[in-house]
C-alpha cells in the first residue's frame, strides 16, 4: 500500500490526519474531549445519517473505529473553508450553490427523530469544552481569556449554555466550513458525523456555521480585504435551510451560539498556541456579539 499525508495537525480540539492511500482519501480523527459512553450512543445515530445521505446532494460518512481514532472515507480531499479563507478562491455564484445545498441538507439531517432521540441529553464536545472553558481558573490560558472580559459578558454566555437545551432535532454539533470536504469544483460535499452529534435546538448548528462566517467577516475587515464572500455564504445557508424547512430560524439564538462559539474559538486559540493577549485583543469584538445578541427584537 501506498500512503501520502496530505496534511495533518495537533490542536487543543482534535488530532487530525488527512491521507491518501492507494487513491483513496481517508480522514482520521482523534477529538480531546469525548466521553466513551455518549461516543457509543453517537454511533447508531451516524449509521443512520451515512445510510439516509446516500442518494442525497450531501454526503454524511460514519466513522469507523480503529487504533488511530475515527477513520472516515471521503472522496473529495478539498476542505470548504480552504476555498474561502483566507481569500476567496471560488465565485460568488459558487459560494451560494454550496451553501445552499449545504442548508437544505442540515433541514433533512436535522429531520431525523430516532437519531435525535438516541443521543438527547448529551452534549456534543464542544459544549463539554465551552463549559469547562468558562470555569479554567485564572492561571490557565482559558481561563485569562476568562477574566479579560467584561463580567457581564461572561456572565451572559454561562446563562446562554445552561439555557441552550439537550433535547429537540439532530444536530452535526460542529457544523463548519471546515468539517466539509468537497471535489476541486465543490461537486458532493461530505460532511462527517459522529463525534459531535448531539440533539437541541437547529440554531446550534446553523449558528456554529454562521459563528464561522462572522469570524472570518470580522477578521477580513480587520486586513482589508474585501469581506462580501462570508456575508453572502451565510445568507445562501439560511436560505437554504429556510426553503427545506419552511420557516426562518430564531434570530435570537443564532446571535447567542455565534457569540458562544467565538468564545470557545478564543479560548482554543489561546489554549493551543499559550497565548496570553489572545481574549484582550479580541474582547471589544465579543462584548459587541453578546450586546447584539441581548438586543430587544427587530432592534
């Protein structure tokens, strides 16, 4: 067998390989923060979502277990997010045919009532992660990110996770530009399922994608750039899963769990590479999240 690393990496959320071996592609996955019970429930549910996707515009692999960790097969080797940060390298028209179908098919995962019963009440480890983030003490790198905001923000986004529920639809739990792999010409995007998947609210997932797209908006006006790309991406996402669902999505929440997941990404980042100014930097951009995300409705 012949086997080429494409690329891998070691961050404070995942251990992360890509490689091909004799053509095909393989993902392996380590995540840090996982239990082996909640890991076990995920498995039915992943089965369940990689049978249902087959014949569908997207693709939902399961795992298998091994050794190495999770070993998903994948087609396509070209993460999504590579393609739009840090500069575009994919048209407008581009952008909005994928993130549409990638809304329409979060509404169809996010359809599945026995998967989502197999794992209520469990959360997803990001959320295991966000909570222990909040509570670090102040010696540790998350937990000075912790003490360099405003107490009321903080406060809010503890209020915000204790709130947010652990029952309702399917969730991906870590819906993301960069948990979607896709053909050179963004032909069946994969996304793959299994370690995050939990059930709440379908904000969570929406709103981990939107996070996404705000960060990367903010961090493209910061260096000039033109920042449209991310805007339009996350319109053409809501759209999509509006046209699948019927309906449009509790802006209230979304505002929440971008805020949330910024915070989280803060703390990871200062986590991974010991940094110390990581959330003083960026406090006046997350207090600006959560002043929104508090704003009386239609505000």
């Amino acid at each position: 067998m012949t086997m080429e690393i494409a690329w891998e990496y070691d961050t404070r959320v995942w251990q992360q390989q890509l490689r091909n071996e004799d053509g095909r592609w393989r993902l392996i996955r380590r995540i840090k923060d996982s239990r082996a019970d909640d890991t076990l429930r995920r498995e039915l549910s992943a089965r369940q979502l990689e049978e249902a996707s087959k014949t569908g515009s997207v693709r939902f692999p399961a795992p298998e277990r091994t050794t190495e960790g999770a070993v998903y097969a994948l087609t396509g080797p070209e993460l999504l997010g590579s393609l739009l940060w840090p500069d575009p390298r994919v048209s407008a028209d581009e952008i909005t045919e994928v993130m549409t179908t990638l809304g329409g098919a979060l509404a169809e995962l996010q359809r599945d009532v026995a998967a989502a019963a197999s794992v209520a009440g469990i959360d997803s480890p990001h959320l295991i992660r966000l909570t222990d983030h909040l509570a670090a003490h102040p010696t540790t790198h998350a937990g000075l990110v912790v003490v360099q905001q405003q107490a009321t923000v903080v406060e809010r986004l503890r209020a915000w996770l204790a709130e947010l529920p652990r029952e309702g639809v399917l969730c991906h739990g870590g819906f993301t530009l960069g948990s979607v792999f896709v053909a050179p010409d963004l032909s069946r995007p994969e996304v793959p399922v299994g370690d995050e998947l939990m059930a709440s609210i379908p904000e969570l997932d929406l709103g981990w994608m939107l996070g996404e797209l705000t960060e990367f908006e903010y961090l493209a006006q910061g260096r000039g750039a033109d920042p449209s790309a991310y805007p339009t991406a996350a319109t053409a996402f809501i759209d999509g899963w509006s046209s699948a669902t019927g309906r449009r999505p509790d802006r209230r929440w979304l505002d929440r769990v971008i805020a949330l997941r910024y915070f989280l990404h803060l703390c990871d980042f200062a986590e991974t590479t010991r940094s110390t100014d990581t959330g003083s930097r960026n406090a006046a951009f997350l207090a600006w999240l959560v002043e929104r995300a508090d704003a009386p409705a239609g505000a």
